[in-house]
C-alpha cells in the first residue's frame, strides 16, 4: 500500500512538472527617455516584472507557464510567449513612444511575434487610432474610420495566416481573438459615437455596409479565445450590434438602457456554455468596477450567474472579491 502511494505521488508530480514549462525572456532596450520598463502579463500579474532602463542592458528574467501569455512591454509593445519558449528582443524607442522591434529565439515565438509586430508598425504608419475615442477628438470622419479598420484587420489576418502554420494553435487563436474583439468592437461602435458627439441620428453617420457588415458572424468559443480580454469585451458589444439591427429592421429606435437586470437576462438567453460564463462576468465586472449603487441587484444577480452559469471558478473568485 505505501508502495502504491508512492507511485501514486510520483505520477502526480510528473503530471504537475508537464503542466507548466519555463519560459526565459530577456530583452535590451534604446532610446527611451523613461525611468522603467515594465513586462506586464495580462493574465496574471504575479509573474510581472519591471526593470530601470539603462541603454543597452540585458533584462531577462524566467517564468513558468502552463498556457500561452500576453505581456504587454511599457503597455504598448505586444509579447506573446508560449510554456518552454525562449525569446529575445531587441526594442526600439523614440523617446517614449514604442517604434519597433526585432526578436530572437524559439522559432514558433520569433514568427509569432514578428507578425504582431509587423501588424501593430502597419497600422502606426497608417496613423490609425486603435482608440475610438481617439479618432472622435482628430475628427477622423466615419466612413474613413470605418474602411481603415476593415483594412487593416484584413492585412493583420494575413500576416497571421502567413505563420499560421509555425506557430502554437493556442497562441494563434488567442492573438488572433484578441485582434478581432479590438477591430470588430471599433467597427460597431464608432458611427454611434459619432453620431452621440455630433447630435446626429444613426443613419445619417452609418457608412455603407454597416448594416450588414457582420453578416455571418460566428462567435469563437474556444478556450484561447475566450482567454482574451478584448474579446470578451467584444462579446457584450456584438449583442448590442445585434440589438441595433434588430430594432433597425423592426424600425424601431434603439437606446441605450442602463439596467443591470434586463442585461444579465438577455445575455443569457443569447449566450451559452463557456461564452455565456465569460460574457456575463464582463457584465458584473463592468458593474461593479463603474460603481454601481445597486449592490443588492448585484449580489443577487451574481449569486444566480455562480449557482447556474460559471464554469470558470476564476471569474467567481474575482468577482466575489470585488463585492467585499
């Protein structure tokens, strides 16, 4: 019997060891004018690191990954690393702005990140605001706005697509949601900004096509998908754009209705399964991050999502922490 133990805490100790894999990053950096550069990891801050910028330093530093991560360098410079990588780069600034970068290592990460590299640079030299806000303060006009984020959603597709084939399918559905959620998001929601700002009516700031634009569209439900933080948020602004076209076909009038309860009920009737999980924990983060007064309806309404639609005890936790 003790033998059996024994062996049973072997297996589960190599099961763990397999679960997780260093990863060593390491990076120098030019021309900056800050005092810091920060590796922040969207998904788990635990593992973030910051070092002082001195001009041609060697910053390098090992974490363990049982998953694909996110880190965004000085919040602009994206860096996705997979369990077992090793990656270099060698990052440009000018000033304080992020200009480029050239990467070194594991092939599969050097592939990848070159693509989100060459995607993020195609979309600077074509000044385009990832910020809808952004666009609204320089009056870039819609139909502008509108056929530069078609555009270059499509170019970082196919720059994706190019190393679709070399890299982790984990990693690629995860940049690739999280680039979508940010496109897609931007491309429903900028002509309703416009016409707010401007005191216009919807019709006369939609472009064409935008009625339709989404024709089609299937939302992805996959784990690395829904990992992606854009693209959970995307998940609340695509039932909107849905509820507009409805009303629109309906001619009917769509307006915006801060109420927490009717929300959480069409979500669910929308949604199912793991999308559903991640859409209405969107939902209750929103809520209670802005503040909201009423905790009651809160507490309620979280109490109902954990007893009948979590999966992802993550969520449950987070959300319960924010309630304290």
């Amino acid at each position: 019997m003790k033998r059996l133990f024994a062996c049973l805490c072997v297996c589960l100790l190599v099961v763990g060891v397999q679960a997780q894999k260093t990863t060593k990053i390491s990076a120098v950096a030019d021309g900056y004018t800050g005092q810091v550069i920060d590796f922040e990891f969207i998904d788990n801050p635990d593992n973030n690191m910051q070092f002082p910028y001195v001009a041609g330093n060697r910053m390098e530093f090992e974490v363990e990954l049982k998953e694909p991560a996110l880190v965004k360098v000085n919040l602009w410079m994206w860096l996705l690393v997979c369990p077992g990588d090793e990656i270099h780069a060698d990052i440009h600034f000018s000033g304080k702005n992020y200009r480029t970068a050239e990467f070194q290592g594991t092939p599969s990460a050097v592939a990848l990140n070159e693509a989100i590299r060459d995607g993020r640079n195609h979309r600077v030299a074509g000044r385009y605001k990832t910020n809808p806000l952004a666009a609204v303060v320089t009056r870039v006009p819609v139909e502008e706005y509108y056929a530069a984020t078609l555009a270059n959603w499509k170019k970082e597709q196919e720059l994706l697509e190019a190393v679709r084939a070399q890299v982790d399918p984990f990693a690629y559905e995860y940049v690739y949601a999280e680039l979508e959620g940010m496109y897609l998001s931007n491309l429903v929601k900028y002509p309703y900004i416009v016409a707010d700002v401007n005191k216009k009516s919807i019709d006369e700031c939609a472009p064409e096509g935008f009625w339709n634009v989404l024709d089609g569209y299937r939302v992805r439900d996959s784990k690395a998908a829904l990992k992606s933080f854009a693209y959970a948020g995307w998940l609340l602004d695509y039932k909107e754009y849905v509820d507009k076209v409805e009303a629109r076909r309906n001619g009917q009038p769509w307006r915006y209705e801060r109420n927490l309860q009717k929300s959480y009920d069409e979500l669910v009737k929308f949604y199912d399964g793991d999308v559903r999980d991640v859409a209405l924990y969107v939902l209750f983060y929103n809520a209670l991050s802005g503040q909201q007064d009423d905790f009651d309806l809160i507490a309620k309404l979280t109490k109902e999502y954990f007893k009948k639609y979590n999966k992802n005890k993550k969520y449950k936790k987070e959300l319960t922490e924010m309630q304290k």
